[in-house]
C-alpha cells in the first residue's frame, strides 16, 4: 500500500500566500492530510514544523537543546517547494499494509494514530 497526500493546512499561517517576516528565520507548523492512494475517503492527519537553520539556532541558544522529531528544515520560505518536498518523501512510502505506512509515516511526523500504528 501507499499513502497520497491529500492536502496541506495551517493553523497560524496562509500556505497559499506564504511570507514570513523575516525568510530566513522563520518556524510554522503544518498539517499534511494523507490517507490511502486506493481509498480517497480516508484520511489521516500528519502535522511538521518547518523552520530555518537560523530559527534552530536562536531556539538552540535559548533553551540550550532542541529535540528534533517532525522537524522539516529549510533554506527558504517557497512553498511551493516545501510541499512538493513532503509530498514526494510521504508518497515514496510502501508498505504490505497501511498499519505498515502508518509506522513508516509516524517516523516523519507526528502522525494522528501513530500509537495504533506502532502497537
């Protein structure tokens, strides 16, 4: 089996009309809506934080560590190019089951069942 992105959402930010303040210093969260490439009714949330080496490095300097999981790191704010990113490592995915691309997509992001999927 295989996933299939479905869509991209943001809570704090328009996808479409990205611009940060500052482009190279920039976090935002995202969440990816996938589900099976045979079964366009389901779908599954995988959310990702995308930022810049320069916003890692602040965060580094404040807390003195940064744990890394779900972490898309960018040299710029196209968006374009980060979704087409996510899209093709999400859809290179296969596994004989989706409970299999399940575990394999909550190795990339923090993925909504990822509990059921590793159990």
């Amino acid at each position: 089996m295989k996933p299939k992105v479905r869509y991209f959402d943001a809570v704090d930010a328009d996808l479409d009309d990205f611009s940060p303040e500052d482009p190279e210093d920039f976090w935002v969260p995202i969440q990816v809506i996938v589900g099976p490439a045979d079964d366009a009714k389901a779908e599954e949330l995988i959310q990702f934080t995308v930022c810049t080496p320069k916003a890692l490095q602040a965060a580094v300097a404040r807390e003195g560590f940064l744990m890394g999981r779900s972490l898309v790191i960018v040299d710029s704010a196209d968006m374009v190019r980060i979704k087409e990113f996510i899209t093709t490592e999400i859809e290179k995915i296969e596994a004989p089951t989706y409970a299999g691309v399940g575990v394999q997509l909550a190795w990339l992001g923090n993925f909504e069942f990822e509990d059921n999927a590793i159990s």
